[in-house]
C-alpha cells in the first residue's frame, strides 16, 4: 500500500500543542485536516496560534506567505464528531487515559467508514489495548509524533497485535510523504524512544548519586566528550521532571520491576518536592531571574610533557594519536597491550572495570583510565579517573598529556565505566534487547534514537564502532561490579560477538 492520496482527508482529535502540531503538518503536506477538540473553541484558537506561528517563518524569510495562507485554508475547526465521517484517517491526541481513547475509537467506529485508519499518538499506552474492544482492531495503529511535531522528525509507526500491516504500511509511507523520518516499532512499553533512552538518564542519576561527579560536570561530559545535545540533568529539567519520572515508573511497572528502568530516588525527590525543572523554575538547576548556572569542575596540570608512547592498539581511542602529533607531541608506537604512557603515567581506554581493580588485577602502577568520547579528534572534554595511590606527579603528567592535546579534563571518582562509555554501553545493550524481541530493526533504533532524541549516532552503530567485544566486556565488568542483573548483557550482544558479527550485519 502507497501513502494516503493528497485528496484524503485527515482528521486530528485534540488541538493542545501535540494536536495541532500533527494538524499543522498534515495541512502543510496538502491535506484538508479537520481539528476537533471537545472544548468549545479550541480547535479554532489552535489554528488561530498556527497561523502566528507560520506568521513569523514569514517574517523571517523561512516560509512563502503564500504558503501560509494556503495551510490555513486547509485547517478547519470542526465541532461534532460526526463531522469526521469521511475522513480517510483520524489521529488522537487526547488525554493519555486508556479509557478514554476506547471510549473514542468505539465512537469513531460507528461513524468512519471502514476504510478510514484510526490512529493514537500516544507515548505509553497499549495499541494492542487500546483497539481491544473494537469490533474491527486491525484499523488501529499509533502514530506516535514527538514535540513539537511540525519540527522533530520522527514518527513511531506502532502495531499492536491485531494491527493489519498493510495499514502499518501506509502509515509509514504517508509519514515519510509528509517529509517525517517513520520508523516501524510494535506495541511494547515505551515503543523504541522511550524506552531505548531509560538508560541515559538512569546512569548520570545513578553516578550522581554515587557522588562520582556533580551535576555540571557530568552534563558536559555528556555534551562535550560524548557529542549529546544535552546532558540527563539539563535535559530532564527541560522535559519536566514529573513527566520524565512518570515514564521511567510506567517502563518499570511494564516490565514487571525490570531493575534495568529502576526509577531514581534521587528524581523521586525532586518530584516530591515540586522542583520539576524550568516550569516549576527549579530543578536540579535554578531558572530563578538572575540565577547563575554551576559551571563544571575542571582539573588542570601545569606538568611539562613533550612525548609520550603508545602501546599496541587503543581501540576506539586511536584517533587520539593525530591529534596529539598536530598539537606538536612526540608519539612513539610499539607492540603492547593498548596502553599510553606518558612519564610515569599509564593510560588506558576503560573496560568497565574500576582504576584500583584493573591496576591490581593487571600490575599497573599510577593508572589513569580515559572515558569513551563520540570523536576524538574533536571533543573538547575528556573524563579521567585513576587508582588509588597514584603518584602526584603521575597524574599531572597524565593530564598534562590530554591537556596538550587540547582537551578539559574532568575527574571522576573511580567508578566502573565512568560516564560516557557505561551510558552508551547501556543504550546499546537495550537497543540491542528492542532487536532481540521484534520490537524493531537495527537500522530503525538507530534512526529512531537519531531523529527522536538527537543522539550522535544511533547506539547501535556506536557500538559497531566502538567494537562489540568492548562494549560486552564493559557491560560484563559492570555487572560484576554491582553485582545487579540491571547490567546484564543483552543475548543479542553475546551472539554478534560470538558469531564474529556487528548489529548492522
């Protein structure tokens, strides 16, 4: 099956900010769109804000007036549901309330005709339930937008069990004619976005809880070494943090206390609290006029360092050593296990095991282990952490080394996997897990968390790069850390690995 005709009409139930951002894209795509909101007015005040909106693309140059005017004149405000009847697909985006959206589809139904697709843009709740009680369930798919719609590109394409794929199908075709990214997922908790993204903020919580580093510190690191938009603080204080927290208990009640989307007591708090990020002007930052935001802490050395030497092969790291030589650095190569030194210095790419457990275990004196960074030969910020009992000097020197290389450097307490590298290894080992259970293709998580939520580069192809075999054995030294089955490693990981494959194979 192709995309809907232009000629279809589309229907969108619910003019909040989700609603009409669906109606705005539709419209802008060639549809006459119907918008229906049970308060009297409201689908006509939320075209009304479109128009403003397309008003100011105008004046800044970024949309043709004519286009504007002809967007408008395909968004009608429509005030009984029956007004829908030949609508060829209607879209809720009513309250995330199971009840409520049967007791519309039931209604929609009656009045569609059959050839009509009824479509839920809801985040969490069940298409499977959701169509359950219908007398014909295979017309029910999510059509899952982000906010706002007429900006993020994704759409979750979402099939419960009686969903027919035909429809699926259309679905994904039309989306992508309406210029979105679509990506098919089945009806599990959380789709593939919320769900896949649990562990980026579950692992900054978990480290600052742990008092590895401050929240400044760690949200740079997620930006600056690890190439994120944003760092988990910064981020869930930009969702909200009743609306972050919510999600994470529903993912965690879902799959029956699963502790791999065990909820933080840390964020709990601050739910408790109401200090629910920029809409309550509190959250782990301050947005009070005149608030000045912590700035990350920083580590410098003032040791002189003229060369250093590589040992072997340093993996993912190996971009380092150009960048070392363009800043005017003696780099030395020979066989060796994968290891940098500098003066009395060692340097080695995490594997998920602690500074003082792999300096005993491995007879390295004044370890210092580097965090994973998305490009080396870029990032502006590194994570160290180091053994105890390291030299004074040694760590100087260390840092010395990564500071002419053009690095900030950031010290963390010695916590297994430090910070990038053990957020990443857990995005990819529950991407990989989405894989392993159909929920979706590799090549979907991926473009799902890239279009979705602006990652780098999808976990799963970061993981390819990184190599499958690190990457299982940080999530290997991770579990025997702590000791908790939350970082077990995926059976899909231990098969490519074991098969010599990557993801993408």
């Amino acid at each position: 099956m192709t995309a809907l005709n232009i000629n279809a009409r589309i229907a969108v139930i619910g003019a909040g900010a989700m609603g009409a951002g669906i109606a705005q894209v539709a419209a802008q795509a060639g549809h006459t769109v119907l918008l229906l909101d049970n308060r009297p007015g409201a689908a006509a005040q939320a075209i009304e804000g479109i128009g403003r909106q397309l008003g100011k693309r105008v004046d800044n140059g970024k949309l043709a007036a004519g286009s504007r005017t002809a967007t408008l004149a395909r968004l009608l405000a429509v005030e009984a549901i029956e007004a829908l009847a030949d609508c060829e697909l209607v879209i809720e985006a009513i309250v995330e309330n199971l009840e409520v959206k049967r007791a519309l589809l039931r209604q929609l139904e009656e009045i569609c005709g059959e050839r009509c697709i009824l479509a839920s843009n809801t985040s969490s709740l069940s298409i499977t339930s959701i169509a359950a009680q219908l007398n014909h369930p295979q017309r029910v798919l999510g059509l899952h937008f982000f906010n706002p719609a007429p900006v993020m590109a994704l759409v979750e394409i979402v099939s419960g069990l009686a969903s027919d794929p035909a429809l699926a199908a259309c679905l994904y075709d039309t989306a992508k004619a309406w210029g979105k990214k679509p990506v098919h997922t089945r009806s599990t908790p959380g789709f593939i976005v919320n769900r896949v993204a649990r562990p980026y903020y579950a692992e900054s919580l978990r480290l600052l809880q742990e008092g590895t580093a401050d929240c400044p510190t760690l949200d740079a690191l997620m930006r600056d070494a690890g190439g994120f938009a944003m760092g988990a603080f910064e981020l869930t204080d930009l969702i909200g943090h009743d609306v972050n927290y919510a999600v994470t208990c529903s993912v965690f009640d879902a799959y029956y206390g699963d502790t791999r989307f065990l909820p933080s007591l840390i964020q709990k708090e601050l739910v408790d609290a109401g200090r629910l990020g920029r809409k309550s002007g509190h959250g782990f930052y301050s947005y009070a006029e005149g608030a000045v935001r912590p700035q990350p802490i920083t580590f410098n050395s003032e040791q002189p360092v003229e060369t250093c030497v590589i040992e072997g092969d340093l993996g993912v790291a190996n971009a380092l050593i150009p960048r070392l030589r363009e800043h005017q650095m003696e780099v030395i190569q020979r066989d060796g296990q994968g290891l940098l030194r500098v003066g009395d210095a060692v340097l080695a790419l995490s594997d998920g095991r602690m500074a003082c457990q792999r300096a005993k275990e491995d007879g390295l004196r004044n370890l210092i282990l580097l965090d994973l960074a998305f490009d080396y030969s870029k990032a502006s910020r590194i994570a160290i952490s180091y053994a105890a009992g390291i030299e004074p000097s040694a760590l100087e020197q260390g840092v010395a080394l990564l500071q002419r290389a053009g690095f900030t450097i950031s010290v963390l307490s010695d916590s297994p996997a430090l910070a990038v590298l053990r957020t990443v290894a857990m995005l990819a080992n529950e991407a990989a897990d989405a894989v392993l259970q159909g929920v979706a293709s590799a090549a979907d998580i991926d473009l799902a968390m890239r279009a979705g939520v602006n990652y780098p580069q999808g976990p799963l192809a970061w993981a390819d790069a990184i190599g499958l075999e690190h990457v299982l054995n940080v999530l290997e030294n991770l579990q025997a850390s702590y000791g908790e089955e939350r970082y077990r490693p995926s059976l899909l990981l231990r098969q490519r690995v074991a098969e010599g494959r990557t993801f993408h194979d």
